[in-house]
C-alpha cells in the first residue's frame, strides 16, 4: 500500500487537486491535506488498527489457506519475487503448520481485543522465509557457501537432470538486482515533485503571492529541464504487486524457480530434512514484543 | 516508529540537491540540469516548521549549470537572472553585481553598463542601507566602466587630432564620462580594501587632467596608510608614478624600500639595487647588497644575468675598495650553507656555460670570491672560458686569483 502511494497510484499527495470547487481549502484546513512526508508502515498499520477499533468492527472474515494474507500465499509470493526455488515452498508450509500460524484464529483480525497478537502479515511471512533459509543453510556466514560450492561441483560434473541451487550464484543474481533496483529507486526518491498546478495558500491575500511563485517555479522547470537532454520518461508504469520479476525463459541461468533442493537433503524415516543440524540463533535478546 | 526512515519534504530535496552536487563536480551538466528541475519546487511555500533557504542555492547552481552548459545562451542566462533578482530582496544588489560581472566577462559591455545603472537606483526601504556595500561595489564598476568609455573617447579624440578633426561632441562626452567615473572611483578607493584596477584608472584620469598631486595624494594613501592591507602593488604604482614625474632618487628609494620588504623578489629589485649601489651614502650601499643578496635567493631568479651581474658588480667595486668586506661575510653567513648547492653546483657550472655565458661570467665572479678560486664552478668556468679564448674569462681569472686574500677573510 505504501509502495502504491510513493508509486502514485492511490491520491495521497496533493489530493485536494481531486476535490470539487465547493471544497475550497482555507486556514487550518491546509494543515491536514498539506502532505509533507510519506506514510511509514508503521503508522500506517497503528492507524488502521485504532480506526478499527473505533468504528467498532466486528470480528473480520476469516483468513483460511487460500486467503492472500495467509503465510502460505505470501510466502509463495516472496519466493517467487527473490528468485527463490518453488521447492522452498513445501519446507514454508511445514514451518508454518509446526508452529501454528497458519490457524484462522490466530490470522484473523478481531478489532478492540487486547488479547489476540495483532499480525503483521507480510513480516511474518518473510520471517518464515528467513527461518527456512536458515533452517537449510544455517547462514553463518561460512556454511551456506560450503554447501553451495558442493552444489557447484555437482552441476559442472553433471550436465542433466536439472541444476542443484547454488547459494553463492544466487546470491551475485539478486544482489546485483538489488543493487540496480536500489540506485534507480533512491534517484526516484530524490526527484519526487510535491506541488502542484494548483498550489495552497492560507488566505485570499496571499493566493497572487502564491501564484506568482508558482508560475516562476513552472518556468525555470522548464528551463532547465530543456537542458537536462534526454526526452522526459515515459508514463509511470502501471502498478505491479511484484518489484523484481524473473522468468525462466532467459537462458543465463539467472531463474532459480525450477533449481532443485536435492543436494542439502537427506531422507530420515521416509522424511526429508535438512542434512544441516544446527540453527544459529544469532540475537542478543529474545524479542519481548508481544 | 523510525522517524529517521520517513522520507520527508526537506528531506526528499537535501538528497535531490547532493545529486546536482555530485553532477556539477564530475561536470555532468545535463544531469545537474536534470535534478535542479526537480529542486525548484523547494522555493514554493513550505509548510513545515523548518526553512531551508533554497533560493540562494538555485541561483549559484542555475549560475553555473548554465555558465558550462553546451545548449545554453546568453539570452536563456540574462532570463533566468531576472528571475533570481526577484526571489530575495536581500540579495538583490549582490545578484545584479554578478550578473554585470557575468556580462562583462562575456564582452556585454554596454549591457553591464545598463545592469549597474539599474542597480544603482533600486531603493528598498532600510535594504538599501544594509546592502551598502554592494551599492558601492556597483558604483565603483560603473565608474569603471565609464572609465572605459573616457579612454576609448581619449583614443579617438587624440586620432583626429592627428588627422587634423576637431571633435567637440566627443571631447564633451569624453569630459563628461571622466566626471562621472572619477567621482565612483574616488569613493571607493577611500574603503580600506584591494583596489588595484581602480586606483590606476583614477590616477590615470587625475594625471591626464594635470591633477598630479591629488594623483600622488591618492597613490601615498594607497601605499601607506596602515588601514589598507599590504599590498605590494600599491608600492610599484607609487614608484611608476614618482619614475614619471621624474622625482628624485630618494624618494624613489624609499618608495622601493617596503616593497623590498614585503616582496623581496620583486621584479623591481634589480632597479632598487641599482640605485642604492650608486648612492652615496655608506648606508644605502649596505641596503643594497642586501636587496640584491635576498632577490638571488629565490629559485625565479637564478639565471636573471642582470641580476647576477648587479651583484657581481657591486662585489667587484667591494673587493677592489678592501672596505667592508665585512658587509659581504655577512651577507654571506646566512647563505654559505646553501648557496653553494643551490647556485654554484658542477651541473649548473656546466649548464650556464652552455646555456649563456654571460650568465656563467658573472656567476663565476661572485662565485671565485664567495667561495674561493678553487671551488667548482669557477674552475670549470674559468678554464672553459679561457679554452675558448674568451677576453673576458682572461681578466675573471686574473681578477679572482689576485683578490684570494679577499676571499680569506670572508671565509675565515
């Protein structure tokens, strides 16, 4: 949601522009349609949950497995957007079915009760993902590449039968992505324009002031902006759950849906588990967040 | 909740503006123009609590991404200063003044002129006490300007004159433009400060009209009083004017005196040098070997022949008088540790020899009776000298062996 309103898809910013005439904004009206930052997730998530307490919701419908906030859809969602092997997905569902996430009545939303957790659920997914990750490759900092390297040797000597995950190549993969994503999302950032054609003014003495700005504001925009060189961009594009898309019909390898577990595994009384023991938990402190 | 995550306003435009930073100093100047058009918004009405005084910043960046910029014209810059003058009253003198600078270094000379007279009349309330300064910054370059225009109606004036034209127009106007540029200059140069241009265009103006004592009243003001800051420049106009006017020795020497202190390696040493040799008194002498001693230590100095010769000279009429030798072994003390390397040295005995042998002639004579007639540099030279029959290496030679007794006492 955050994301769709830095992106421009949903009116947050300048939203007074939409109103009709009989609106007029004036005084202290100004103050709260004036936006001068973006919503945090946080405050976000607070807000909505005072709002539903305040209107008093009754207990919201109930989030069952083929729900999209469920932990089991969302984390099939964060593989796939980290280019993650789909096979990842079984050992998601077994963590969330062992520690009893995936029930309706601890996922449900029922406003003003203290006493149920208040879910978050995009961060509970993606910590399942972490747990899993960490579950298979213990990621201290030494084992997942040892593996990894295992992973390496095995696909040079064999050709066929389908490519084991490498940890190490996956990882140069996303990183670069992220890193290019990164870039072009922080110069986004710093290009953002926050006015508009129809600028706010607190008193009918002030609106000429105030258009006379805006009218030189416009002019050196376009001043400088024929000297910027290239064409002005395209229109935004249209709004995307994912941000990092992969397909597997590129044939740099760069796709690791269809890349195999097989090489971290071990079978154990017709189960499969991790041929990794150990889980390193590397916090100071458990968390004391109820 | 992590309040220092939230992307704000003030925020989004300190990291826009670190983009046009880290353009403009790679020279990228289309993405410097990119991300100010983006910057610009941050002169609208901001309603947060914290002011972030972005118009000066618009007006130095738009200045200088316009100043590279290949696509931008003379025309786009002049209409974007207007802007920019409109934005901050406080700048506004400032602004013109710059402008006009801009303007002159492109040529626009009569656009400047109308810049600064425009500026000169802008009145604002208690503005236009508090940028005083810059007024009288503007009034001084239009007087400079009307300088300009006085010297260029001087130059025609003094070409029909030759061709037999009597010009009344011209002469008027010339006469006009040297009241108005002299009443700017005048008041500016009266402010403690570094006015070099302006103080030559006033005595020149003062001297064409036979002002010469305001013209010196000015010059020994600009040289000598303690408010202004030292300023070698001010001594040579001072000197240049006195040599014109044909002054006498003294005052001449003592207009050289201070800037022998400030810039012993004045250009106008030798000059200085060559008077105090002259002089009479026992004391100028001694002053001016120690001018020409101290020019000789700087590196820019060290194949100036004259300069050498100056020295060589007045070492030579020392030696030949037996009185004060001392003067020499003083001089000398200071110097004897470093002197040898740096001006004396087999490799530049070589070097002169081949570059110029003047140069190595006259070295060699300070060189035989600094450091003896068995020292590198006058041995080499020497017996170059005399191998190819050179006349005057013959009497160096003789000169140097028959005052070794000289060279004794200096050394010992």
């Amino acid at each position: 949601l955050c994301r769709f309103v830095v992106e421009g898809h949903i009116p947050y910013l300048n939203v007074f522009q939409h109103f009709p005439e009989k609106m007029k904004l004036c005084g202290l009206d100004l103050k709260i349609f004036c936006v001068e930052s973006w919503p945090v997730y946080e405050e976000v998530y607070n807000k909505m949950l005072e709002l539903a307490a305040f209107l008093d919701l009754p207990r919201f419908p109930d989030i069952t497995d083929s729900c999209f906030l469920h932990p089991d859809m969302l984390c099939m969602k964060y593989l796939m957007e980290a280019n993650l092997p789909d096979e990842l997905h079984n050992w998601t569902c077994r963590v969330v079915k062992k520690i009893c996430i995936g029930e309706a009545d601890f996922l449900t939303l029922v406003p003003g009760n203290k006493s149920t957790r208040n879910v978050k659920y995009d961060v509970l997914a993606a910590a399942v993902i972490v747990v899993v990750l960490k579950l298979l490759f213990l990621l201290d900092d030494h084992y997942e590449w040892l593996l990894s390297d295992f992973a390496e040797e095995r696909n040079k000597n064999n050709k066929e039968g389908g490519s084991y995950f490498e940890f190490k190549k996956w990882y140069k993969v996303i990183k670069c992505s992220l890193d290019v994503e990164q870039k072009r999302l922080d110069e986004e950032k710093a290009k953002y324009l926050w006015r508009c054609e129809k600028p706010l003014f607190y008193s009918a003495k002030k609106k000429s002031k105030v258009l006379k700005r805006r009218q030189m504001v416009v002019n050196l925009q376009n001043q400088f902006g024929k000297l910027s060189g290239s064409a002005q961009p395209a229109e935004k594009p249209n709004p995307s759950s994912f941000q990092l898309s992969w397909s597997e019909e590129n044939t740099d390898g760069s796709c690791f849906y269809g890349h195999s577990l097989k090489g971290i595994l071990q079978e154990k009384c017709g189960l499969l588990t991790a041929m990794n023991p150990d889980y390193w938990l590397c916090t100071v402190k458990l968390c004391t967040e109820k | 909740s992590s309040h220092e995550h939230k992307l704000t306003f003030k925020k989004s435009k300190e990291v826009c503006l670190s983009y046009i930073q880290d353009a403009m100093l790679q020279k990228q100047w289309k993405r410097a123009a990119e991300f100010l058009t983006f910057y610009i918004e941050s002169l609208e009405k901001d309603f947060s609590t914290e002011y972030m005084g972005p118009s000066e910043m618009i007006w130095r960046i738009g200045t200088e991404i316009l100043c590279h910029h290949s696509h931008s014209s003379m025309k786009e810059f002049n209409s974007f200063i207007e802007q920019m003058k409109t934005l901050g009253v406080k700048r506004y003198l400032k602004v013109c003044l710059e402008h006009a600078f801009h303007l002159l270094c492109n040529g626009l000379i009569d656009e400047a002129y109308q810049n600064l007279s425009l500026a000169e009349s802008w009145r604002f309330g208690e503005q236009t006490a508090i940028q005083d300064k810059e007024m009288k910054l503007i009034q001084a370059y239009r007087g400079l300007l009307d300088y300009y225009s006085w010297s260029k109606q001087k130059t025609i004036l003094l070409e029909h004159g030759q061709d037999g034209f009597e010009d009344l127009s011209v002469e008027q106007e010339m006469h006009s433009c040297f009241r108005k540029a002299a009443v700017n200059l005048r008041e500016i140069i009266k402010i403690p400060g570094v006015w070099d241009l302006f103080v030559k265009c006033y005595v020149d103006l003062l001297e064409f009209y036979g002002d010469h004592n305001e013209a010196r009243q000015v010059l020994n003001e600009y040289a000598y009083n303690s408010k202004f800051p030292a300023n070698p420049n001010a001594h040579v106009y001072l000197y240049q004017f006195l040599k014109r006017h044909g002054e006498s020795k003294k005052s001449l020497i003592s207009a050289l005196k201070i800037l022998h202190d400030i810039v012993p390696s004045h250009e106008l040493m030798i000059d200085f040098n060559m008077m105090l040799q002259k002089s009479k008194k026992r004391k100028k002498r001694r002053l001016g070997l120690e001018v020409i001693f101290a020019a000789l230590d700087y590196a820019g100095w060290k194949e100036n022949v004259k300069a050498w010769s100056c020295l060589a000279r007045q070492v030579k009429q020392i030696v030949n008088s037996e009185k004060h030798l001392d003067w020499i072994k003083q001089e000398w003390n200071s110097r004897k540790d470093w002197w040898p390397a740096f001006h004396f040295s087999r490799y530049l005995a070589k070097r002169n020899w081949q570059d110029n042998e003047s140069l190595s002639c006259e070295k060699a004579l300070v060189a035989g009776i600094l450091l003896g007639k068995d020292c590198k540099y006058f041995k080499y030279v020497s017996h170059q000298g005399c191998k190819a029959r050179v006349k005057r290496f013959r009497i160096l030679k003789k000169f140097v062996n028959k005052h070794n007794p000289a060279y004794l006492r200096i050394s010992g």
